[in-house]
C-alpha cells in the first residue's frame, strides 16, 4: 500500500477559534492590514488603542514583575543616579525591537528560520537555548511574583506558596484552549495599575533640579554592586525573549491576513512598515515612561529616607503610599499579578516559537494542542520548571533582581547575530538598515557586553572592582 503526504487539517479544524483570525492575530494584535496610520484614521482616536499590536504588548510585558523588581531595587538602592538609564535605553530598545519587526514583516518568518539560515546550527542553537533558560528562570521568578502578589491581597492568610500551583494552571489553561487575545483582553486592565507610579512620581515632590540632571547626565560607580545593577537594568528593560515575541507575532499578523505561505509574507510595503514603526514606538515609549516612574518614586520614597534595599513585596508596595495610603499594597499587587500575568505567556510562548522556528516544527498559540504538540509541551514544561523553582522557596524580589541579570548576559550574543541579519543586503535587500538603525543597535549591543563582560570580571576572586 502506498501511503501518500501526512495532510495539515483544515483552517476551520486547525486554529482554536476559526473565526477570530478575521480580525486578530494569534498574539492578540490586529491582522496586518489593520495595524498603521491608515487605520487609526479610519476608526478614530478612540480605537487608536485597539489597532496597536505586538509593539504594544511586547511594551508592556516588558515592565513584568522582574522590571518592577529590578526599577524598584535600583531607585532604593541608587537613587536618582539611576534615572538617566531610562532616557538611554529607550532608543536602543526601540531600535532592537524595530530591527526584529523588519526581518520578520520582509522575510515572512520568523527570527528562529532566519537565524538559523544565515549562521551556523550550533551557534543559534546555543543562543536560542540560553534564551529559554533564561525565560525558564524568568517564568519562575513572576509566577513568585504573581503568588506574592497574590498573597498581598489577603493580607498575608494565604502564603505565596499555596498561590503559584494556581496561577501556573491559569495561565497554561488559556494557552492551551484560548489564544492571546482572550489572555491580553482578560488581563490588559490590570497593566494599567502602573500609572500609578507614574501619578506617584508627581506626588512624591522630587527635587526638580536634581532629577533633571541626574536625567540626562549619566551617573556612573565602578564597583561590583553598580556595574550588577546596571546589568540588570538593561537585562530587564532590552530582554532576548521580546526579539523572538516581536518577530512572531509580526508573523502571526501576517498569517491571520491569510498570508498562509512564506512566498506570499515575504516583502513588506511602505505603509505597513511605517504601521510597524508607530506600533513599536508607542510600545517602548509606555514601557520606559512606567520604567522612569518606578526608580523615580523608588528613589524619593525609599532611597531619599535612608532605605536603600527592599527585601519583600509588602516593602516594594509602600512606594506607592502617596498615592493609595493604607490601600498602596492593593494597587501594587495588581500591578505585579497584572504584568506576571501576560508576561509569562510571553516568556513561555516566546521560547516555544523560538525551538519550534529553529527545528523546522509547526505551532503558534491561536492553532489548538492536539495538533502542535511539541509546541505545546515546550509552554507545558517552561511553565512546569518555573514552578519547580519556587517549590526551592526563592526569595522573590532577590530572584526577580537576578533574572534581570541573568538576561543581561544571555542577551550580547543574540543581539550580535540580529545586528548582523539585519545588516545583510542578501537577506534584507532593500529593508537592510539604515545608518541610524544600524548605529542604535550596535551601540545597544555594544553596551550591554562591556556591561556583561564588567560583571564577569567583577565576579572573579579579586578583580579588580570587586
């Protein structure tokens, strides 16, 4: 008997709701045709919101619950002296992630084939696997991050423990049967509890002068304690897992157009670049805008009193005591449960779209389990390991702190291959970047392996900053 082709199944038996792919992308952005100027001229400045897509939810899962940890410890700890990270990073961040959504939107695949087609196997497969053990740990961190949260609401009667079984099933369980968008719908209010900061940042009455200046002149420390937190700072803020995120979901955009195949994505107009653009502005723009707030109301409030660390989320959550009073554990808990709760989606789906691309394996979060198993199981088991760890009862602000860090050094080799990809005429023709694009994103990459390789001498037994 001759056995014929394994046949995919059809669009209706594949995707989990058939019909959202008219007006949704499995990320929970708008299709493509939808996402840009022309569009939010047609619906209005009211549904300007609406039509963002992956550049605004890679934003705003950019300020998870280790970049609230991490803002929080560098403002007690630093004060203002730390502020002027948020006015530096935001050009190399919005050029990083600009970079990803070109070679996604003009190749029409994602940033797993593409690397994997220009450089060795062995070298992206070593970046790509050090990018999903770090989101791994960094999953682990803000499902203790969620529990924490959690736990603040109940005034402490039920321990964080007891909460992170809970939320792991949650969020799995929206993965594996409903697709981003029902979890960015169902959870995008509660990111908006980091305004609060930002309102807070004016209650606080900080010296206008020295935040001025401590804004846009860098401060600098040459020792150990520095030179980490400066680590993790760009580790939370430009993060590897946002670079395959982004380039996904660009391409899940594409397909949820009807652009099912490579040769009808590849190539991106004018105008949807420009869409692109905008997209990814307004996202880093909200995510450094709430990074600037937290170390400015970290610093007045603990740093300005003589408290330079924070040990406990109930302690972080008194920052916010200007603005809530007695109520300030309320707006941070759903601040940290808010942004756990759509960045670990990111994180775990970020690593499954990373080894699926890299293998050669089919799967995206709108196409339902049964058919993408591996897919799945890579989500399944990030998550799986990310609860592990906090059955080790890790301290959770520290943890947050040092999952920064740890994406402060798994970063520099992936940003190497990304510069590079987008810097090939062969591959990007006529999208290849420009000298600005070109300069921001080798300055970003520049700056965080000076940072990285720093640390690594500061942590050798008598370096020479230790």
């Amino acid at each position: 008997m001759k056995l014929g082709p394994d046949l995919e199944p059809s669009e209706g038996e594949l995707l989990k709701a058939p019909h959202e792919g008219d007006d949704v992308a499995a990320t929970g952005g708008p299709v493509a045709p939808e996402t840009g100027v022309g569009a939010a001229r047609r619906m209005g400045p009211k549904a300007f919101l609406q039509i963002l897509g992956p550049g605004l939810i890679t934003g705003a899962s950019d300020d998870d619950p280790s970049g609230i940890g991490t803002y929080s410890q560098a403002g007690a700890q630093f004060g203002f002296g730390v502020l002027w990270t948020a006015l530096f990073t935001f050009p190399l961040m919005l050029a990083m992630q600009e970079l990803c959504a070109r070679i996604a939107l003009h190749t029409g695949v994602g940033l797993g084939v593409s690397l994997r087609r220009k450089f060795p196997t062995w070298l992206v497969g070593f970046c790509i696997l050090a990018m999903v053990v770090a989101n791994t740990i960094n999953i682990g961190a803000d499902l203790g991050a969620i529990a924490a949260g959690g736990s603040l609401l109940t005034r402490g009667r039920i321990a964080p423990i007891w909460l992170v079984v809970p939320a792991a099933a949650l969020i799995v369980g929206l993965q594996l049967f409903a697709s981003y968008r029902v979890i960015f719908n169902a959870f995008k209010w509660l990111t908006l509890a980091l305004f609060a900061y930002v309102i807070t940042a004016f209650l606080v009455h900080p010296p206008v002068v020295k935040v001025l200046i401590a804004t846009f002149v860098p401060h600098l420390e040459f020792n150990k304690a520095f030179i980490t937190m400066l680590v993790a700072i760009l580790g939370t803020t430009i993060s590897p897992y946002l670079f395959f995120w982004q380039a996904s979901s660009e391409v899940d955009e594409m397909k949820a157009a009807g652009q099912r195949t490579e040769r009808m994505r590849k190539g991106v107009t004018r105008s949807a670049m420009r869409g692109a653009r905008i997209d990814v502005f307004v996202g880093m723009a909200f995510s450094q805008l709430v990074m600037y707030a937290i170390i400015l109301v970290s610093a007045a409030t603990f740093n300005a009193h003589g408290a330079t660390g924070i040990a406990t989320a109930d302690q972080a959550a008194k920052a916010l005591e200007p603005l809530a009073g007695s109520l300030a554990f309320v707006l941070f808990a759903a601040g940290f449960i808010g942004t756990g709760l759509l960045a670990i989606p990111v994180l775990s789906g970020s690593a499954a779209y990373a080894l699926a691309e890299f293998t050669g394996l089919k799967g995206t979060l709108a196409e339902k389990p049964k058919y993408r198993p591996t897919f799945y199981a890579v989500i399944v088991m990030a998550t799986l390991a990310g609860v592990a760890l906090n059955l080790l009862r890790i301290d959770v602000i520290s943890a947050l702190f040092y999952t920064a860090v740890i994406n402060g050094v798994v970063a520099p080799p992936l940003m190497v291959l990304i510069a590079l990809l987008g810097s090939d005429k062969k591959v990007m023709e006529k999208r290849v970047s420009g000298r600005v694009s070109f300069a921001l994103v080798w300055i970003a990459t520049g700056g965080m392996t000076i940072a990285a390789l720093l640390l690594i001498v500061t942590l050798v037994p008598h370096g020479p900053l230790s």
